[in-house]
C-alpha cells in the first residue's frame, strides 16, 4: 500500500517533542552505530530551539514518520536542517513532500537560495538531494554542502 498518500506536514508542536527526538536520533544511530549525547542539544527542547524556524512534522496513520526545518540565514538564504524519515517509510515520497515544502516556503519568505549538508558517507542522501536539483558547492570535514538557488 502506498502511504504517501496518506502523508500529512504539519507544524511542529511541544507535544510532538518526544517522538520527534526519537525519530531524528533513531536516524543517526542506524548510520553511526552509536550516539554520542553531546552532539544534539537542540533536540532537548525543539519548541525553543527552533523558535524562529519553520519545523515540519509529517504524519502518516496516526504517527510520526518524518520532519524537516528550515533556520534563516543572512544574504536572503535559508538552510535546510533535521531532515529525517523514518526507516520503514523512505522512498515512499515523505523525504520529498518535505523537502519540496520547506523549498516553497523558503520562497514564500523570500529567500533566493537554500543550502544544507550532510554526512559525505551518506550516498544515498547525498543522491537524493541531487535527483532535488540541488548541487553540490564544496565538502569539508567529512561533510557535503549543498545549494539550490531559486
């Protein structure tokens, strides 16, 4: 059965605090193998972390099972963080009706570029966000950065 359908995105809200930590760091274990504690503290209080973000929720049956935020940045640019969905429903289109959303509403705010980055292991992200128009600016660290100019 095809669930994208069924896809909701909605604004995140406190209540939905616990079960979107779990998702996002859920996604960074599955990767990584372990967690270090340290290297998250904006999901200890994702209302006032992103207080000035725009943080989406999509919802499909009744559960969590993606979000994505996109933070302001200076020079009309925004950037796209927290891009996570859950592992039994990627490649059913969560990952590209949020990405796709958070596109619009960068153009809404009248930004002219949106940028992001990602682990350079992550192929099969690094592939996604290409097949999404966006290109590949530089790596450093271990990380790949990205930009979609509207």
């Amino acid at each position: 059965m095809d669930d994208s359908q069924n896809i909701q995105l909605l604004p995140f809200k406190p209540e939905d605090q616990a079960e979107v930590k779990k998702l996002i760091l859920n996604g960074l274990v599955e990767h990584w193998g372990v967690l270090d504690p340290d290297k998250n503290p904006d999901l200890n209080h994702i209302a006032s972390s992103y207080e000035n973000a725009v943080f989406i929720v999509a919802w499909c049956n009744g559960r969590i099972v993606g979000t994505g935020a996109l933070v302001s940045r200076p020079n009309h640019t925004a950037e796209i963080v927290r891009m996570s969905v859950d592992v039994d429903m990627r490649r059913s289109g969560v990952g590209t009706r949020i990405l796709h959303h958070l596109i619009h509403t960068t153009k809404q705010q009248g930004s002219h570029q949106v940028i992001l980055e990602t682990t350079s292991t992550w192929s099969g992200v690094i592939a996604f966000y290409c097949a999404n128009q966006f290109k590949i600016t530089h790596t450093k660290d271990g990380d790949t950065f990205f930009a979609l100019d509207l």
